[in-house]
C-alpha cells in the first residue's frame, strides 16, 4: 500500500479497517455486538496499526523507505488476536474465545498472509465451497480485498471493473451488506465499474441497501420476471407497465435494455449450433438429453 499524503488519509483507513474488524467479529460471536465490544475492537485495530501511524507521521513528505513498507505490509488475524487477548476486560475475552475457531482452529484459513498472487489483471473470488461458518466472513475478507484493490488501481489512474454474480447472497447479512454498499460507492467515486447479476430478485426488492443500489443503477439488463416483482421493479427503475411487457412471460435471451432514460427491446439469443452457446449455454436438462442422444448412438 503506497504512503498516505497526510495523517487524515490514514486515519480513514483505520477507520475503514476498524468497520471490517467489527463484521468479522460480529460474524464469529453470532450475534449483534454490544457498546462494549465495540469499542473494545476498535481500540485493537487503532492499536494493531499505532506504529504504522506513527512511522507515516514522521516520513511524510519523503520517498516511502523500506520501514515503511514493511510496516504498510498486509497485517493478519494472528496479529490482531494477540493484542485482543492482551486486553484486560471480560468482554475481550469473550471475542479472543469467539475468534479461536477462525484464527488458531480449524477454520483458520483467512488468519495467515494470501498465498494468492492478487496483482492479476483479472481476479476471480468464489465461495460457493466455503461452508456455512465460513461464507459469511469470507464475503467480508473477499470485499475488503477488492476495496483495497480498487484504491490501488486508482492511484495508478486505473479503472476498475467490479462484477458480482449471485448478487442476493451478499445481502443475506447486516454487517456484509452494509460493507457492500460502502465498496459500491467507493467503486463509483474512484472511477470504477460496478455490475450485479442475480436471479432472486424478489430478495433484493425486500432489501433497503439493494433497492438504494438498483435505483442508482445507469445500465440495467432485465430478462424474465414473475409477476409479482415486475410491478415493485417498475417503481425502483422507473420503467412503465407497457414497457414490462418485453419481460413478461419474455423467452430466454430477450427482455430490456435501460440505459440511463433511454428504454429498448433487446434480442441476445444465439443459435444453438453456434460454439459461443456451446461454451456458455447452463440449462442441465438439455445436457442431459444430448448426452442421452449421444449414448442411443
């Protein structure tokens, strides 16, 4: 991570770091943090980050040395946790104990340094595999590093794409759905771009932050919908009944395009004897019978 122009810069990723901490905790305890806990947290994250505050302080100005870079160096939950235990109250106790499973137990995969080379051009973060206990925090782990990511290509005057297929799941929890709505914010004001693909739709019309974040949406690409979400996506996207009509009951590869006021039929579907819908076609009923028919042959 480059050195901060002034100290408010690294303030504001204390900060930032201070909201991350508060999801994974809150996320290893099960249940909502009180006051407390609270500030027991973001006194072990000001604390974990104290001497690179401090060295950042005394060097601004100057060329980034090599103290600097080693202290800027990715910190992990091992470090975090030893400060925590350090600490005299119950309460912190409580959290260390929480926070076992996931940073000395067998769930610990997040708690060391990234084996993964992440200055790829083209990053893909899965958790379909994580497991229960585990996909809550790694949704907060994967977001984090995509936020530092974004922070990175915008210092070096580049854009970034963010894409985020089975959008719904990332709204299931408070903490990571509000960390969600702060990185897509953050995406847009650092230049970047954001889409979302999801099939549950009538899960985000149920959700405050994902109706906020479609609303704001420039580029909307809308495929087939019950009923009985088209008339609540008509008010969020402001698009007429008339209009609706291209999605409903639509057939698969058309539906509408809205781009900013501008609203058009669109016609995406592709031959079936085409490679391209070899390669990306996901209907399992239809392998299925090309594999029967292959067989009977």
């Amino acid at each position: 991570m480059a050195l901060p122009e002034d100290v408010s810069d690294i303030q504001g990723i204390i900060a930032e770091k201070g909201e991350f901490m508060l999801g994974i905790c809150e996320q290893c305890m099960g249940e909502a943090l009180n006051s407390r806990q609270k500030s027991i947290i973001d006194r072990c994250v000001r604390l974990l980050y104290q001497e690179v505050k401090e060295e950042c302080m005394r060097n601004r100005g100057k060329q980034e040395g090599e103290k600097t870079k080693t202290l800027w160096k990715q910190k992990t939950l091992h470090d975090y946790y030893e400060i925590l235990v350090s600490q005299p109250e119950m309460e912190a106790k409580e959290l260390a104990l929480s926070l076992e499973l996931f940073i000395g137990g067998s769930l610990n995969i997040f708690a060391h340094e990234t084996n993964v080379d992440i200055d790829n051009r083209f990053l893909v973060y899965g958790i379909r595999d994580m497991g229960k206990e585990l996909s809550a925090i790694s949704m907060l782990v994967m977001m984090e590093n995509i936020g530092n990511r974004i922070m990175e290509n915008a210092k070096r005057g580049r854009a970034t794409w963010l894409v985020i297929d089975e959008f719904h799941v990332l709204l299931d929890k408070e903490y990571s759905a509000k960390y969600l709505f702060s990185l897509w914010k953050k995406v847009r004001k650092l230049s970047g771009l954001c889409s979302e693909i999801t099939q549950n739709v009538v899960n985000m019309l149920q959700n405050y932050t994902a109706i906020t974040m479609l609303a704001n949406s420039e580029f909307v690409a809308l495929l087939r919908q019950a009923p009985t979400d088209l008339e609540k996506l008509s008010e969020v996207i402001n698009i007429s009944p008339e209009q609706l009509k291209f999605v409903r009951g639509a057939q698969s590869g058309t539906g509408i395009l809205k781009h900013g006021n501008m609203i058009v039929p669109m016609d995406i579907t592709v031959d079936k004897d085409s490679p391209i819908y070899k390669l990306f076609f996901t209907n399992p009923f239809e392998d299925g019978k090309e594999a029967a028919h292959e067989e009977g042959h």
